[in-house]
C-alpha cells in the first residue's frame, strides 16, 4: 500500500515507518520537523522526534519520501495523496505533553483537533479511506478500576486527552457519514527502542520515566524525582502498562490490514495488560544497567492517575495482536541500548 504518515520522524511514527517498509509498503512522511533537536522549538507536531542524522536515516529507507510540511496545508496533503496514490492514512503527528495541554489548551486544541480535521478532509477528498489514528490512554482520565476496556467511561482528565478523545469522535461520524474505515489505537506507555539501537525515545523536554531512569542511572542526566509514593498502590508509586515501541508498529500493521480487508475496527487498546510501579521499573533499570538509579522523593505530579493498565483482550482477538518485546527487562534493554 502507499501510506501518507503524519510524525513520521517521532518516536512510535519512525518505528512504524521502518516496520512498514519492511512489510513492503511505499511510505510518504509529513512531518514539520519542529519538535526535533534538528529542527525549530515551536509548532511541533511530532513532539517525540529524532535528531538530524536520525531524520536522515529515516529518509533514506528504501520506498520513503519525506515531505516537511504542515498537516493542516489542505493543497499540501491532497497533493501529496494524489501523487502517490495514497490508500490509508496513519496520523502519528500530535501535541503530546499533558503539562503543557493544561496550560495552553487552544494549542493543543488547534493541532490535534483543527488541523488534524483539515488533514482528515484533505485525505478524504483526495481518495483516501482508510485511516489509523495514535489515540492514547488518557482519554479515560482517572479510570474507576483496571484493566481498562475500551467500553469504559472517557472522561480525560486533561485538554490533551480531550483533544485525542474529539478526533476520535471526529472519525467515528466520518466513517457514518463518508464510510470511512478507521480505528484509534489508544497506546498505553509507549517505551523501549528498536533492537538495533539506532532509534530511540527523544522528546524536547523529555518527561517520561524510562529515559530519564535511565540516563540517570548512566549519569547522563539528573536524579530521577520520583512522583508521589502514596497511592493507592501495592507499593505507594503509580503504577502502569509499558509497551514497546516496536510492538505499536506491529500492531499499526495489523490494523491496516483489518481497515484493507473492510473491517472498521474503532478504538482500539494498545498495551500488554500487566502494570509496573515505578518502584518496579525503576530496580528493573538499576539491574539491566548494573548501578543503581538515583533518586530522590518528590510530591504527586498533577494529573497523573494511580493506575493506567489496559485491558488487552480486543487488539488480541480482532487485530491477533500479541506484543513480542514488552517484557518489561527486554524493553528496558532495548532503551539502555539505543542510550548509550
Ligand atoms: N514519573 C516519575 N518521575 C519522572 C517521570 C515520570 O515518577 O521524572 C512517573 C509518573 O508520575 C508516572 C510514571 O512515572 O506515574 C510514568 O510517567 P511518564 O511520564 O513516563 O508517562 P505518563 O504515564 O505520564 O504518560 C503516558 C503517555 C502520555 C499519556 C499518559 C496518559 O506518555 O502521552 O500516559 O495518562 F497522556
């Protein structure tokens, strides 16, 4: 198939662009490149992104074009789908931080629902549709209990989970009205790295545990603060479900394959359905780096919910779906790796 991929040079859009060109799609990327180290600081639409030897690499897989440009320029992505036959569209290009969601809302309002609705009808128009959109497990805010199916309350707890939630609504009333095919794969805590090392988690500010552990760990950065140690949790630490970044890019391409085949699938879950605390996660980075992480206590992080764990059983029966590296010490490797 021919895909348009919006942040193809994120982090989950990067590993999903490399697994489909070895599943032998033609890949045309559209990504501002703002949120990268390589590019600008504002306007970024793929926060999680490489550096430019990184872009470069990723640029130069064997059927990708990399087009830098806005997701909301109309004539641009009809353009791009109509030049390149363009079937399905995977729109992995959003705002990502829910700190900053909270403080500038209309910003991630404008980019995750605006100019992701202009893009939708720009694809639409253009032929395409079949779409797989990066949902997220915050648009069940604080969830009642856990594992959390897909037919649980939404109500996120933030204006990045609620800008998530209205796309989702977005596509669901597209598919009644223009019958498109669609689904929304809410990711749980996308972590780890591919294998080889030559790809890894890099957001601009990086606030996520796992890279921070580690670069703490291998004295690259700061002592980790550890957010609140008095939940109600076995051992007082948040706990949730990690899964690895390369098990997303599968799970994308068996999505894809339902939506050829002319199944709509909806909201989908996308995590192993076992949690790890941070108390957890971090002995598993002090083993798997061989020094321990160095920590201090620090109060709650606003928003962050006790447990976020998903209930897995829907991406298992109808995408087949079985993550392969989310092992939490395979995933940790893989991180370590592409850190050092
Ligand atoms: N944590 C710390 N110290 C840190 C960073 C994180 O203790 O320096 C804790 C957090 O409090 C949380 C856990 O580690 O309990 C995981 O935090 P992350 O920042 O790695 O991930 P989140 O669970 O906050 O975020 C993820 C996704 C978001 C999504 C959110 C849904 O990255 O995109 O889940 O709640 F919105």
């Amino acid at each position: 198939m021919s895909l348009l991929v919006t942040g193809g040079v994120g982090f989950v859009g990067s590993h999903f662009v490399r697994a489909a060109v070895e599943a032998g799609h033609h890949v045309v990327i559209l990504d501002d490149l703002s949120g990268s180290a390589a590019g600008g600081a504002s306007g970024s639409q793929a926060e999680c992104s490489a550096d430019g030897e990184a872009i470069s690499r990723i640029a130069a897989l064997p059927g990708v074009t990399l087009q830098v440009g806005d997701i909301g320029d109309s004539a641009l992505v009809a353009s791009l789908c109509r030049q390149n036959r363009v079937s399905a569209l995977l729109h992995f290009a959003g705002k990502i931080q829910v700190g900053e969601s909270v403080r500038r809302p209309e910003l991630h309002f404008d980019v995750n629902f605006t100019r992701a609705l202009s893009l939708l009808e720009a694809a639409r128009h253009a032929g395409v549709d079949n779409v797989v959109f990066s949902s997220t497990a915050a648009v069940y805010g604080t969830p009642g209990h856990v594992p959390i199916p897909e037919s649980a309350r939404c109500e996120p707890d933030s204006p990045y989970g609620r800008s998530k939630r209205a796309f989702e609504w977005v596509l669901l009333s597209a598919a009644v009205a223009h019958g498109i095919k669609w689904a929304a794969l809410r990711y749980f805590n996308a972590a780890g790295a591919h294998p080889d090392g030559t790809m890894r988690e890099a957001h601009h500010p990086e606030t996520h545990l796992i890279p921070l552990a580690l670069d703490a760990a291998l004295g690259k950065g700061p002592p980790l603060s550890v957010f609140g140690s008095d939940y109600p949790t076995p051992d007082g630490t948040c706990v949730r479900d990690y899964i690895h970044v390369c098990d997303l890019a599968q799970a994308h391409l068996l999505a894809l394959r339902q939506l050829e085949h002319g199944h709509s699938l909806g909201p989908l879950n996308l995590g192993t359905g076992t949690g790890y605390s941070v108390r957890q996660v971090l002995d598993t980075a002090a083993e798997v780096v061989g020094r321990p992480v160095p920590q201090s206590m620090a109060p709650r992080r606003p928003g962050d919910p006790p447990q976020l764990v998903a209930d897995a059983s829907s991406a298992r029966k109808r995408l087949g779906f079985a993550p392969a590296r989310s092992d939490l010490r395979v995933l940790l490797e893989d991180a370590l790796r592409s850190r050092r």
